[in-house]
C-alpha cells in the first residue's frame, strides 16, 4: 500500500498517525488485518456450528423428557434458555479468543482503539 491510496483526509491522516506511534507501516498493519480474516472467519464458524450442535443435542433431551412427563413447555423453555445461554457463554469467549489465535491483529486493533481516542 502506498502513501497515494491512502486517503489523506480524516481517517487516512488518522491511520498513517496511528502507524507512526506504533512504529508499522500502513502496508504491515493491512498484511496484519487481511491475514486475521481467515482465521476470524474459522472462528466465527466453529462457534456457530457448535452452538448448532448444542441446541441440537438439548433440544432432543429436553423432548424426550418433556414428552416422558408430559409438559411440553419444559421442551420449549428449556431449548430457548440452553440456546440463549449458549450463544451468551459463545459472544463473551469471542474476543479472547481471537486475541489467543490473532494476537498481532488484537494488539494493533487494541492500540488503535486508544490512540484514537487521543485523535
């Protein structure tokens, strides 16, 4: 990326700022961002397939045992609490977990986050 792509009002003055306190170039940052998005993207898969899964599996206990006792509000209680728990429990891991796998990426967002706030 060179100095004339960049976008020299507003923001683009904000991010050549932001690369100069941290000691990157704008070229390094970018490689840093576009190399984060794939696994960004594997993440947000495997927490949306698993959430899947755990609904799944919940929903079929909890009609198998409301149909036993025969109150089918427990089926339909209980799937919406286990679902929502679990996306819950799933948003709040989010971010640590792309700081364990992109910690590059969580550093510079983290630094450009409070330099901007000094913009």
């Amino acid at each position: 990326m060179t100095g004339e792509l960049v976008n020299l009002d507003g923001l683009g003055n904000a991010f050549i700022y932001i690369a100069d306190k941290i000691g990157l170039t704008l070229q390094e940052i970018y490689t840093i961002y576009v190399s984060a998005q794939q696994t960004i993207a594997l993440i947000q898969i495997s927490f949306t397939l698993l959430w899947m899964i755990v609904t799944i599996v919940a929903g079929y206990c909890l009609y198998r045992y409301a149909k036993k006792v025969k109150v089918m509000e427990i089926f339909l209680f209980g799937l919406i609490a286990v679902s929502a728990a679990t996306g819950l429990i799933l948003a709040f891991l989010f971010p640590p977990v792309i700081a364990l796998f992109c910690p590059e990426y969580s550093a510079i967002q983290s630094m450009i986050n409070t330099f901007s706030r000094f913009i």
